[in-house]
C-alpha cells in the first residue's frame, strides 16, 4: 500500500517549492502564464490528495472485511487429540544416618556426643505389574557407589492372563551408611509402583532416638515444617540432588514474626549425585518455629531438616522432618499421639520444656491471614480443643496450636481455612523431665486413592493409623512380606470422625511385613505409620505418601 500511495501522490510530492514573492512582484498583474501553471499545481495537490484518500479508505473497507469474514485456515487453532508421555524412571531418594554438627565431637569418653549403639537402615520394595512382571531396580549411594540390584527387569512383557492381577514384590533392608537412592525402570509405559522408608535410631549419645522418613521423589518445590533452632536445639537441613543436573537452591524462612531475610538463603549450589548440609541456625538464629521453602532451578532435589534437641546433658530427641502436602485450604495429619493432659502440662512448665507438648504448627504464605478450624479425631470421635479451635493464623509466618486439654490418645487433625497453609503436627514420646524423651513430626497427608505403596522397617513397634475426617471410608491393605509375597487383603470401615489404628504383626508371627498396599474408596481418608521402640521412648512417623502415576496423557494445542 505504501508504495502505490507513493506512486499516485508522487507527482505533487515531488513538486518544487516556489519561493514566496517579494511586495513588489505581488503588486504587478500575473500574466496568462503563470495563471494557467498554478491551476495546474493546484489540480496535481488535490487529485493526490483525492488518490490517498480513495487508498485509505480501501485499506479501512480490507480491515472491516477481515473483522467479518474469517482469516485464512493456517491461522486457526488446531485441537490436537491427547498425546502419550513416556514413563520415565522412578527416584526415591533416602535421608543418611543422623550426625553430630562440626565442633561437638569432645574428648571424653564418658560424656561422648557420638552414639555408639546407632544404626542406620534401608528398607524397600519394589511392587510388579498386574501381570508379575517386575521393573528393573537398584539401590546405591548418591554418587553412584554400591550399587544393589533389587530386581531384574523382564526379558520380554508377559500378556496378561485372565482373573485377578498377579502381583507380588521385591523388597530390601540393608544398614545405610550414606544417602541412599532407589531407582525403578517403568514397566508397561507405567512408573513403577515402589516406596522405600530410611530409619535412625541410638540408645545413647547426644543423638538418642527414633527418627525416620519416607524416601522422596525429588522435586523443585516444596516446604519442610517444624525447625527449631533455640538453645539446645539442632536443625540441619539436608539437600541432595540425585540427577546429572546441577541444582541451584533458594530458601525462604518463615519465623513466627515472619519472614527472615538472611544472605545465605540463595543460590545454594548442589553439584549433580551429590549433597549439602547446613546448619540453620547460620541462617535463623534463635527461632523456636521455623518452616523453610525450598525451591530449585536445575535438577530436583530432596531434602530433610535432622531436628534434635538436648536439655543439658539429657538428650531430648532426634527426628527427620521430611515435606508434607503442598499448601492447601484443608490439611489433615494423622498418627498423631496425645499423652495425659496433665503430665504434660506440668512437665511444659519447668525451665526448657517449653516445646515438649504436642502441637499444630501452621505455615501460612500468603499475605492473608488464615481463620482456621482445628479439629481432632480420635477412636471414639471428635474431641474439643480448649476454645473450640477456632484459631487465627498469622500472614507469612509460623503459628503453634498446642494439643492440650484432650483425653490421651492417636488422632487425627483435621484444620480447615479460607486460604492455603501448610502444616505439621509435633508428637511426644515418654515425656518425663529427668530421663530421655523422643519426639515426631506428622507431615500433611496426601488423601488416599486406588494404590499406595507403603514400606515400614523391620524392627520396633509399627502401626497403621488411618482417619477420616468426613462421611465413611473402606480402607482396604494387603501386607507384603520380606519374602516377596503379598498376604490377604484386609478392609476396615471407618466412619466419619474416627481414626483406626491396626498393629503391624511382629516378626516372630511369620515372614517379616516390609510394607503394606492401602487403598481408600469413599469420602476422603488419610493414612500413616506410626512407629515406636519396645522399651525405648523413641517415637515417629511416615505419612502414606501419593500413589504410582498411570499411564499419563496431555492436551496438546497447535496455533500460532
């Protein structure tokens, strides 16, 4: 268009400027000559005008055209029917053994920090598909270093015979000295169906107690709850990135009087198959509820804060806080136990055992405050908290919610508000002022659905602990055994408001269990293992992480 308003308005546009005339030329009479010119200049003037006009409006009427009719088909948005993504390999990767912080190893034996009767254990289990086949699987040290295989992948895919699925497991328990990674092939364009469960536990030193945490899939995202890092307590947060690809890792610290600038919180560097720890007290100093944000550009990473406490020179307890659900409007939390109301109360109030209640810690990261419902469930319903749990939390900070005044028992917690919180729940074991005391943390769990994989150790006491918060709920799980095998399913029938609590059998009743398959039908339940140690105050959890992911399909929209 630009070249044909050229073209016609050319002429006129190319016609030489006159020079304005002087006084004494305007007085004479202009001759026929320069008359007839003028005109001519002036015709030339307007037929371009006229020309560029005519063009304009052509270009108007071709847009009101393209607003009413419609564009040509290479511009239209295609919909594209739903495409395949592969399965990609399953990696859990598992906390290492609980350590001391640099500079608190002494030289005498007698009050030694270092624990000499701690271990340190791996146990896992990888599931088949329905047609038995097993994916192939292996567990070795973050850096790659011995390497076990756990089950060999098939050599040709099996077609499925008919009746019920044909499943059975491979399963490990070994000591673990170092981080330890499980890694799963996909069998049949499926992730494999694994979990795997790390466990710590000493009966002396600085470090006495039971600590545990599921084995995580890495992520770029996540929140870890329940950081204390006031006089006597510990936290050190452990990354490890267990893929080929750098992670660069940024903190953001949540207090109860917020959010805590400091320096060092960013652009943390974990180096491919490798790990990093750091203490966070360099980071929070003096925070008795601190709740970190990890996020990652580069490779996923996991990670765990090893949380431990001593009272002078009495040991308080060790514990491995490990991610829970993402924030949410509901948070649900069980297995969490609730000793009598009044031991507790009067053991809070002596000198250091401020955090020796059971307790809701709630992360709330929006610039909103957070009216929250508390309830608490237990076996035979719904118990009150002192004022009705009607508690109100505050925006970008950690808020405590003791546990008191409820008859002892395992609960559930259920808290409810107008805008997304994340939250955990502290639990107890042997609460007594003078002699060594354990805690636990219950992560957010995620609601139960058709399949989850759930690996408990070996040893020490185990239980299931399931709730439902709502409605009624089947909850149906089938022992797996260390020889592989899955044993007769079991169901129970929960009603709305109620936790169940279903012992693990010990070793002497058969084949040792090392994990159960749970799934849920119904309104909304939730699930954990609560452990514990005979004769020991050692206490823990492991939220009922989620569930193998199927054969995956996403919307793809062509456009441009």
């Amino acid at each position: 268009m630009s070249k044909d308003n050229s073209t016609q308005a050319g002429p006129a546009a190319r016609q030489p400027a006159k020079k304005a005339p002087t006084k004494k030329a305007s007085a004479k009479k202009k001759s026929g000559t320069e008359k007839s010119a003028m005109g001519r200049q002036r015709r030339g003037i307007v037929t371009g005008l006229l020309s560029a006009g005519v063009l304009l409006a052509a270009g108007a009427g071709v847009v009101s055209a393209a607003a009413v009719l419609p564009g040509p088909a290479g511009s239209r948005t295609l919909e594209a029917s739903l495409s395949d993504v592969p399965a990609g390999r399953s990696t859990m990767v598992c906390p290492g053994p609980a350590v001391l912080p640099e500079g608190t190893v002494g030289t005498d034996a007698q009050f030694s920090p270092v624990s000499r009767t701690a271990k340190n254990n791996l146990d896992a289990l990888v599931l088949s598909d329905s047609t038995g086949s097993l994916p192939g699987s292996r567990v070795a040290a973050l850096d790659g270093s011995g390497a076990r295989t756990v089950s060999e992948p098939p050599k040709e895919t099996p077609a499925p015979a008919p009746g019920p699925p044909a499943l059975k497991a491979a399963t490990v328990a070994q000591s673990a000295g170092k981080i330890t990674v499980l890694n799963a092939e996909p069998s049949g364009n499926q992730q494999a169906a694994l979990a795997a469960v790390g466990s710590y536990s000493a009966s002396d030193g600085d470090l006495r107690g039971l600590a545990t945490a599921q084995c995580q899939q890495p992520s770029n995202d996540f929140w870890l709850l329940g950081a204390d890092t006031t006089l006597g307590r510990t936290a050190l947060l452990n990354l490890s990135n267990a893929s080929g690809t750098p992670a660069t890792v940024n903190l953001e610290l949540l207090g109860a009087k917020g959010r805590i600038q400091s320096p060092g919180s960013r652009g943390l560097l974990v180096p491919p198959r490798s790990s990093r720890t750091i203490n966070l007290a360099g980071l929070a100093a003096d925070e008795g509820n601190l709740s970190l944000h990890v996020r990652s550009s580069g490779g996923p990473v996991a990670a765990t804060v090893q949380q431990s406490v001593l009272r002078g020179l009495v040991s308080g307890g060790v514990e491995h806080l490990a991610p829970g659900a993402a924030p949410a409007d509901s948070q649900v939390m069980t297995a969490v136990v609730v000793q009598d109301p009044k031991t507790i109360k009067a053991l809070s109030s002596k000198s250091g055992f401020a955090d020796a209640v059971p307790a809701l810690e709630i992360t709330v990261p929006g610039a909103a405050d957070a009216v929250l419902d508390v309830k608490l469930y237990g076996p035979n319903g719904p118990q009150s908290l002192p004022g009705g749990g009607a508690v109100t939390a505050k925006a970008g900070a950690v808020t405590e919610i003791p546990l008191t005044g409820v008859p002892a028992g395992t609960y559930t917690v259920s808290a409810t508000s107008d805008v997304p919180f994340a939250a955990a729940a502290r639990l107890l074991g042997n609460p007594r002022e003078s002699a060594p005391m354990d805690f636990g943390w219950s992560p957010a769990a995620v609601r139960l659905g058709s399949q989850h994989i759930v690996a408990v150790p070996r040893n020490g006491v185990r239980f299931l602990s399931f709730g439902v918060p709502d409605g009624r709920a089947t909850v149906s799980y089938t022992p797996v055994t260390a020889d592989g095998k899955l044993g007769k399913a079991e169901s129970v029938d929960i009603a709305g408001g109620t936790t169940t609590v279903i012992g693990v059998p010990a070793k002497d009743k058969g084949p040792a269990v090392a994990g159960y398959v749970v799934a849920a039908s119904g309104d909304p339940a939730y699930g954990a293992v609560l452990l514990g140690e005979k004769d020991a105050p050692g206490i823990s959890t492991v939220a009922i992480q989620q569930g193998p992911l199927g054969h995956e399909k996403v919307a793809v929209t062509l456009g441009y």
